[in-house]
C-alpha cells in the first residue's frame, strides 16, 4: 500500500481497542482487505464514527506508518439504511460479512469480489424475499475465490466454509 491512499471500502467489522481508537476491518477497491486502526473514533466528538458502522459503503483517506494503516478521514457514500431497519436482513449481512472477512487475504486487490460485495448489499437492500439471497451470494464467493465450482445448498455451504476458515460459523438461519 503507498503511503496515503483515498479509496472506496466497505466496512466489514470494527473491534475496540484500549482507548478511544477502533480497529476496522475494511474491504477496499484498490487494496483488498485491510485492518486500519481509527484513532479517537469512540470519542462522543467523532465525526467518522457514524461512517464506521458494518455494511457502511464509504470513501476513505488511509496513511501508512510503521507497518500499521491509519484512518484520516472518511465520508459515507451509502449506509443502507433500508437494509438495517429489518433485522433478518442484518443477520444475513453479518453472516456473509463473517465468511468474508475471514475469507479474504489481506492487501490482495480483488475486483470481482469487490464487485459481488457491492451487488449482494444492493440486492439484499432491495429484496423482499430473504430466502435464496445468502446461498447464492456465498456460492458466488465461493466460485470468485476458486474454493468451489458448483452450487451448494446452506448445509453443505456451511460444512465447507467452517473446513475452510478452521471455525465454526454463526448459525445459517434465514
């Protein structure tokens, strides 16, 4: 990664640190996944906070500094508020935002998957019906990924997905 960086990144996770600082896990379109830290973000002040939040779509400055990406700015492009209102939608996204994120190799460019990533928040935003979302958005991962090159059904996706990521998976239940 250069030393400062203004990409496009989905927001796939954000775990606290000592402090006021959050770790982000960010799928960006230049650059992959990346872990970057934010600091000062838990401060009731934070204009980036609401930015940070799981399935946010936004535009981000990064800086690199001794090995480690910091946040310098962001502005949100699409929060999908449509999509958090109905709270089995968000199940769905946080489980697909589970297998990948731990999936997805770090600062590895990854365009068609970006591309899946944006496409299944969309969709998912829209649809009514839940139901067949999740499946085929996993199976296409899958595929994109080169782990599978057939269509599985939920059972078998979460079989290969906890062999694959060595873990068990929050339960698939639609």
């Amino acid at each position: 990664m250069p030393r400062s960086l203004k990409t496009e990144a989905i927001v796939l996770r954000k775990r606290s640190l000592l402090g006021k600082d959050v770790l982000v896990s960010l799928f960006t379109e230049s650059e992959g996944k990346v872990n970057v830290i934010a600091k000062g973000v838990k401060k009731i002040t934070s204009r980036r906070s609401p930015h940070l939040e799981t399935g946010n779509l936004i535009s981000v400055q990064l800086h690199k500094k001794k090995d480690r990406n910091y946040l310098e700015g962001s502005n949100l492009l699409s929060g999908f508020s449509e999509l958090k209102k109905d709270q089995n939608k968000v199940n769905i996204l946080y489980q697909f935002f589970f297998v990948l994120e731990r999936l997805l190799p770090e600062h590895q460019k990854e365009d068609v998957v970006y591309n899946l990533t944006k496409s299944f928040l969309i969709k998912l935003s829209k649809s009514v019906s839940n139901y067949d979302i999740l499946p085929l958005y996993l199976n296409r991962l899958l595929n994109k990924l080169g782990y599978t090159k057939k269509d599985h059904d939920l059972i078998e996706l979460e079989a290969i997905i906890s062999d694959l990521i060595n873990e068990k998976i929050p339960t698939i239940a639609i």
